[in-house]
C-alpha cells in the first residue's frame, strides 16, 4: 500500500465527513455522502494493488495475477453506492416537493410543527 494513495484516501474521508457535518443543504450532504463512499473504495483499492499484477485472463503462464475478488468487491460497492444516491435522491425530491426548501433545519422546523399540529 503506498502512502500517497492512503494519504491522499483519508484526507477525502476528512473533506466528506466535514461536508456531511456543515453543510445545511440535503443535495451538499448527499455530494459529501458519495464523496466518502469514493474514497473508501480509493482505500481499499490501495490497499490490495501490487505493481505487476495482470489480468487472470487467458493463458496461464508463470505471471503475477491479480485476485479478482477486491475487485468484484470494489464494482459492487460502487453499483450500491449508485443505488443508494439514486434513491436518496428520490426521497429529497419528495421532501423538497412538500417543505419547499433544500434545508435540513426548515424541514426539521416543519415537520416537529407538523407533529405538534396532530397532538393537539
């Protein structure tokens, strides 16, 4: 695993999880959310790369292989990220349809008045 690829895979899990704190906006949170997602894969992807790995395609010959399990892993995980934003997406165009706004303080205001309205 070489140190820029871990490096520069942490500070992108930092940059996310900032963003997934600070940021007000559901579209903003959801960009951080996938933005850590990328980086995890970035991680793991380093971590089990070795210069010289081929392809396990073909004629097998006395040459390094790669194991394709990290990277059946790793296409899973970025159809389940795709999946996962794709409907995230879908409930925060459902939210922005009934509250009008992107903003996660207004929708929370909105819906605990809404709650209040049916207690009494």
């Amino acid at each position: 695993m070489t140190s820029f690829g871990t490096a520069v895979a942490v500070i992108t899990i930092g940059i996310g999880i900032i963003g997934l704190i600070l940021k007000k906006n559901l579209i903003m949170k959801l960009l951080s959310l996938s933005i850590i997602n990328t980086s995890t894969i970035l991680f793991f992807i380093m971590a089990v790369y070795t210069p010289g790995d081929r392809a396990p395609i073909g004629p097998m010959g006395p040459i390094q292989m790669a194991d394709p399990l990290p990277q059946a892993l790793t296409l899973t995980a970025v159809v389940i990220n795709f999946g996962v934003l794709a409907l995230s997406l879908l409930f925060t165009m459902v939210l922005v349809k009934r509250y009008h706004t992107l903003d996660i303080e207004k929708i929370e205001a909105s819906v605990k008045r809404e709650y209040n309205e049916e207690e009494t």
